[in-house]
C-alpha cells in the first residue's frame, strides 16, 4: 500500500512512513511495496537442496523489532513513543526433479501467517490497526544447475527462479498492516554460492521486483479518491559469508539490502518521495544434524532505512528432507 495524502501533522507524517515497511517474506504488507525476502535465506543457498531430489520442506520463524520509523531523507520521525512487533511464520515446499546431470527443474510453495503484528505510536493512531491471519503464497518454478567441481570439492553452483506472489491472504482496507497485500507480484531471482576454499564460501540472492495494482486501498492511507496503487519497482539482495568450523557447524556474517527505483502510482499517476530503501548486517550460524536437517540462525542489524521502520530482525529456519 501507499499514502497519496498531503500529511502534515506528526501523526499523520508517522502513517505515512509505516506505509513503507515491508517484513518476511509475503507475510505482512503494511507499505508501498509487497513483503519479500529480506533475509530468509542465507548460507550456501546458491547449492541443491539437502538430501538431494525428491521433496522437501523448510519451516520459517521471524520476529522484527522496529528502533525507529524513518522519513523519506532516512531521519528518524519524532514521537512520544513508537513501538514495532512482528511475528511471523512461514512453510515451505520444495520438489527437485533430479533425473538430469546438468541442470534440472524445480517447484517451490512458500505459505506464511502472520501470528503477532502490533505498532504504537503513543497517540492511539487508529489508521495503525494490524490484523493477523495467512499471508499471500509464493509459488516458484525454478532452474538449479549442477555445481562446477574442482579437486577438493565444489567451486561454484547457482539457481534461476521465478516466483509469483498471488494475492490469497487476508486483507481488509481497514487495516494498515495485513498478512496479504491484494495485488500481484512477479519477483524472479538468481541465487548463487561461490566457495573461495573448501571451507570459505560467499552468497547471494539477486532479486527484481514488479508489482501489479491494488483495486481496494485503504482510503484512510490513500484517501477517499484513490481507486487503485501500484507499487514501484525494486531490487534486493540477500548475501553472506560463511566458515566451516566443522562439518557439522558453519558460521558467518549475513546481510540484505532494498531499493526500490520507481515511484507508486495513485490513479495511473506517480507520488514522488516514497520510495523505500534499508540496509541490514549480523551474525549468522548453520547446524547440520544430517544430510537431511538443518537449521539455521541468522540476526539483523539495519540501517540507512528511508520511508520505512529500521530495526532489528532475527530469522530461525529449519531444513528437513521428506
């Protein structure tokens, strides 16, 4: 979602800086821009998936604390008090053909619920209201190609993915934080692990994002004329460094970054000054139990946030091969 109004109160500026967060991936749509993945996948991502072909499954768990709400420069909006809490859950389904040698195809389903959204702004905002309830589902066809081997092991493997957000989760113009987000998304990906050693690796996901229009904003974020929104396009990144401490535990550094590099369009026409940006950075570990269970842990830092909260984020994922 967006906010089209002139705000010019202290209230009123706090809306619409909230109108641009966005958190786990499809989980909460509370901005301009649909939630992605922000830190979701981490460490040797770019790899198959453990176990190797067949099904498996990956259980996410998310909590966000918002430090401050940020305004289009990226300086923090004074308030009395200001609070962000969000939890959210997500399970993933992942089918890998495994029948070629060079390359083969894949299926992914990500479902999240939102189970905990709550924003305070110390003036009892009403237009901040949050509802819980599942999110949109994430549905992805993917390419993952087989691993380029040296003397000691892998060098290089990559995945191309193309994912379509439907907009299935609930949602209520009445609400300015909802588990779905009402429009459409396309967000195709390249995912890719580099191993500098046996025991070194880099990762990143490389990620474009398009979006469709929202037929039923909420007039108390956009006003009562606004028929529809259309938020702008983006990129975002995932990356990370990891250490084999031992076989068992890797450990490193992860981060992610957004921008979105056009503007929402109320009615057909742009609303300059919306745009989203934010940069995150922490410490990250991966256990594997087995070849087929791992978990991981990774917490974020962010920073340089504009139009959005800035706060902290710890992601806990499970890996489990059916």
């Amino acid at each position: 979602m967006s906010c089209v109004v002139a705000f010019c109160s202290k209230k009123s500026v706090l809306v619409t800086s909230l109108c641009g967060f966005s958190l786990l991936a499809g989980m909460v749509q509370a901005g301009d821009l649909p939630a992605v993945n922000l830190g979701l996948t981490t460490f040797y991502d770019g790899a198959t998936i453990p176990g190797g072909p067949g099904w498996s499954t990956s259980l996410y768990s998310s909590h966000y604390e918002g430090r401050k709400i940020t305004d289009r420069h990226g300086d923090e909006i004074g308030l009395p008090k200001s609070t962000t809490n969000i939890d959210a859950s997500a399970l993933q389904l992942i089918y890998q053909d495994g029948s070629r040698k060079d390359v083969n195809w894949g299926l992914s389903f990500i479902l999240p619920v939102l189970t905990k959204a709550k924003v305070d702004d110390g003036m009892d905002n009403a237009v901040l209201d949050a509802q819980e309830g599942f999110g949109d589902l994430r549905a992805g066809a993917y390419l993952q190609f087989e691993p380029v081997m040296g003397k000691n092991g892998p060098l290089f493997a990559h995945r191309l993915e193309m994912d379509v957000v439907v907009p299935i989760g609930k949602y209520d113009k009445d609400h300015a934080i909802n588990p779905g987000s009402n429009f459409w998304s396309i967000n195709p990906y390249w995912a890719a692990t580099l191993w500098l050693t046996p025991k070194t690796t880099v990762t990143w996901n490389a990620y474009y994002l398009w979006n469709g229009k929202n037929d039923d904003p909420s007039p108390a974020l956009y006003g009562a004329s606004a028929e529809d929104v259309q938020a702008g396009q983006a990129v975002h990144f995932n990356f990370n460094a990891a250490y084999a401490l031992t076989q068992q535990l890797h450990v490193g550094i992860n981060g992610y970054w957004l921008k979105q590099f056009t503007d929402t369009e109320i009615n057909g026409h742009a609303v300059s000054g919306r745009r989203e940006k934010v940069f995150a950075i922490g410490p990250g570990a991966m256990y594997a139990f087995s070849r087929n269970d791992l978990i991981y842990a990774n917490l974020y830092f962010e920073s340089e946030a504009e139009n959005r909260t800035e706060g902290n984020r710890f992601v806990f994922r499970w890996v489990h091969k059916l």
